[in-house]
C-alpha cells in the first residue's frame, strides 16, 4: 500500500496540566496527490493540529507524520516534505524583500541558488510582485504578505502544502490565482494539500474530501460529494411560478420570494403526493409552473449542521 501523505493517529494536544483538550484523539488520513478541508469553527483544534504537522508545537500524545516521516523521531526528514501558510503567523521576514526572502527559503530548504533564483522569479512573476521584489515585505499590503508567504511555501516545491486561510486579505484575483494553483499542484503536480478556511465555498469548489473538527475531535471526514450527497434534503424544493403582486397562499413552512420575472416558492414535502398537491394548489391561484428543482445543500448549511450537532462515531 501507497505511504499516505499525512497520517495521524491518536493527537492529543493540552495546554497545561489541567488545561482542556484542545485537540481531542483526532486520526486522519489523506493520500497523497489529494486536497482536503480541514475545517471547524474557531478554537476547535485547526491550527494546533496544522502546528503539530510542522513541528511547531508537541502533542501531549499520539503521533503524525508526513509521507511516512514522523515529525519527531525523524523530524528533519518530515520537516523537508512539506511548505505551510500558518494563519495569525509571520510567515516571511518584514525587514526583507520579497525576493531575499524566497531566495533565503529556497536555501534554508536546501535548494541550490540557480534553482532557488528560477522558482523565485516563477513565483514572484504568477502572483504579480516582480516589479516590486526589492521592496521590503513590512511596507506591503496584508494581502500582498500573504501572497509572499505563499511563494515562500512553495518555493522548495514541497510534496505537501499546509494551507491555513490561505487566500486572507486577498483581493479577488490573487483568490483566484491561489485557487488555479491549488488545481494546478493538486491536479497536474501530485501535491497534496491540507487546507483551513472560512470560505466554504473554495473549499466546495477545490477539495476532494473535507474533515470537520469540533471541540477537538473530527466529527466527519468523508469525500466532498459524499458528505454533500448525505446531507441532501430530498424533500426541500424549489419552485418558480409566474411572478405576481398579490400574495401567494402557501401551506405551513413554505416561503415566496417574489422577482421581477418569477415568484420562488421554496419549502419541504412529505413524498409525491404532497408536492403534486402543492403544484396544483399553486396552478389554482393562477399561477402556471415555469421550473422545479431540488435543492442541494451547501457545503455552509452542511457545516453548521455538523459544528452545531457534532455527529461522533
């Protein structure tokens, strides 16, 4: 079998002797060339697991290791698989400029200095800084920080990229540039990517699976599709009908918005019968079907489904 890219069994990290769990017994596994969320609500144990992997901060118990390489028995090993963006972190040297620092990475992650010029000027050039590569990264914009210590993780063209709020304070095109390189390394390179975020909706759209952590333990770890598919509320609907000014008699639980073109009614049926009752009810107030469809839940409303209701097991 394939050495996973990340696996961990057991973490448990407490602050103090009588300090509570902040990272509760999680185990996880990503294979290797694959993109995860990592997600959960503030406090719930992100970025102390994220710390751990980089050698950052010592579990209480349990261990990790990254491509095979446990981050503390062999930790020189696992420190050189990975490149991270640690969220709250200076990640880069302000006193420098964004070219000394991808150069002063590159050789820290052992790359020779033609090899670390060639990635710096790639890097620097696809996140739009190499007009400005001499300047010092303190006097730049926090989006534009961010942007640097990205290229600065993925200047030793690391086989796996910890990313925590990678894409905070950037404007929407460095998001976008961030999200076609997470593609691009994923899909094309083989890399695999660990990723935090608030933005649900990158992660909807990028990751192949999604681990949720609540209170310090993974309440869920399933594929994108999968986790979506289970939560699917087969009975919620969405129904547009003709618009019209006057309103629109609806059972209990449902609601009508109505636009310049189309009243939406949206609401939950028990079964056929129930939803045939309801088209014909609305065709008797005069008001002719145009479209109906069922509605999929976001990866948000599934997120908070999960956080607010931890399903252990």
């Amino acid at each position: 079998m394939p050495v996973p890219a990340i696996e961990i069994t057991n973490l448990a990290k407490r602050y103090g002797e009588a300090g509570p769990l902040a990272v509760n017994d999680v185990s996880l596994t990503v294979e290797s060339g694959s993109v995860i969320g990592f997600l959960g609500p503030n406090g719930a144990g992100k970025t102390t697991t994220i710390k751990i992997l980089a050698g950052l901060l010592s579990a209480t118990s349990g261990s990790a290791r990254l491509n095979g390489f446990h981050v503390v028995d062999q930790r020189a090993n696992a420190m050189a698989q990975f490149g991270a963006v640690l969220e709250g972190s200076r990640n880069v040297y302000w006193t420098l400029s964004s070219w000394q620092n991808l150069i002063y990475f590159g050789r820290l992650k052992g790359l020779r200095k033609s090899a670390a010029t060639a990635r710096a000027e790639r890097l620097l050039t696809e996140l739009d800084l190499w007009e400005r590569r001499h300047q010092k990264v303190g006097g730049f914009s926090r989006g534009m920080q961010q942007k640097v210590a990205i290229a600065a993780a993925l200047i030793a063209d690391p086989a796996i990229i910890l990313l925590d709020e990678p894409t905070l304070g950037l404007d929407v095109a460095a998001t976008r540039t961030v999200k076609n390189w997470i593609r691009t390394l994923a899909r094309d390179e083989g890399k695999t990517i660990l990723l935090t975020t608030h933005q649900l909706d990158v992660v909807e759209e990028l990751c192949d699976r999604v681990a949720v952590v609540s209170s310090g333990r993974v309440v869920t770890d399933l594929p994108t599709g999968t986790l979506l598919s289970q939560f699917r509320q087969h009975d919620h609907y969405e129904i547009r009908v003709e618009a019209r000014a006057e309103p629109v008699a609806l059972p209990d639980g449902f609601t009508a918005v109505r636009g310049d073109e189309d009243t939406v009614v949206t609401g939950h049926v028990q079964g056929g019968d129930e939803l045939y009752a309801l088209i014909e009810a609305l065709r008797g107030q005069g008001l002719p079907l145009r479209s109906l469809v069922q509605v999929q839940p976001s990866l948000e409303e599934v997120f908070l489904s999960l956080v607010e209701e931890p399903v252990h097991g």
